[in-house]
C-alpha cells in the first residue's frame, strides 16, 4: 500500500504509540469497572480510545490524499527551548518579574516577526497575569524580584 497522507500517518503512528504506553504503563493496576474504577481504569481507556482515534487516522492516510510532512522549524524549537531553560534557570535569581520578562521577549525572537514593543507589552500584561493568580491567588512563594533589590 502506498501512503497517501504523510502528515496523517505519523499523526496514527504517533496516537497509536501514545495510546498503547498509556495502556501498557497500566497494567500493573487495578482496572476495576465504570462503576467502581481502579487506578488503571482511566489511562487504560483513554489509551485505547487514543489508539483506536491513531488506527482510524493512520488507515485513513492510506486512503486519502492528504498534505506532506511540513520541514521542522529547528529556530522556533531552539528558541522556546532556550526561553523556557531560561525562565527555570533565571527565576530564582532574578524573580518572577524579570524571569517573565526574558521569557517572553526570548520566545518572541525565535518568531518569524518579532516586535520589541509587541513583546514588551505582552511580558507585562503575563506578569501581571502571573503575580495576580500565582503569587496572590495561590500563594506561590515566588520572588518578584532580585534578591539584591531587596
């Protein structure tokens, strides 16, 4: 059979994968039944649902005619990576302000447009956001700023 769909058949491959670790990892719990579930119950079917979606998918690439595999955007992979090893890095030491700050602007840059002002402006309303739910909230201990600042 030729492959009709790239793009649907790892999109299969990959649900089917997913769905069958899920089922597999359960194995050594408990099913129990929709009544009285047990630990396993529910990655066992949300697998088994997640592998049957992959199977239909995956049957359909071979069958309809469908788009390519698009190439790997190996600049936006690299610079949310970056932005994100950033923030971990950077929130102790600089606090939550600054660390969002950076993340933001950071990600935006690996973007095909990037707009210093847009950025900005989007870093400040995510920290603002952040303080207001986590800090606030939730009572998250982050610092807000630099230990040096007081």
């Amino acid at each position: 059979m030729k492959i009709k769909s790239p793009k649907d058949f790892w999109a299969g491959l990959m649900f089917i994968g997913f769905g069958l670790f899920f089922m597999i990892g359960a194995r050594g719990y408990q099913l129990g039944s929709a009544a009285r579930m047990g630990p396993a119950y529910f990655p066992t079917m949300l697998g088994g649902v997640m592998a049957v979606i992959g199977a239909v998918v995956f049957f359909q690439s071979l069958v309809v005619k469908g788009d390519k595999v698009a190439s790997i955007p190996y600049r936006l992979l690299f610079g949310i990576t970056l932005s994100l090893l950033l923030f971990g890095y950077l929130l102790k030491t600089l606090g939550l302000v600054l660390a969002l700050a950076v993340l933001v602007v950071v990600s935006a840059f690996a973007g095909h447009e990037f707009r210093l002002k847009e950025a900005l402006l989007l870093s400040v309303a995510l920290i603002v956001l952040s303080v207001l739910v986590f800090v606030k909230a939730l009572g998250q201990p982050f610092p807000l700023w630099p230990a040096f600042l007081g």
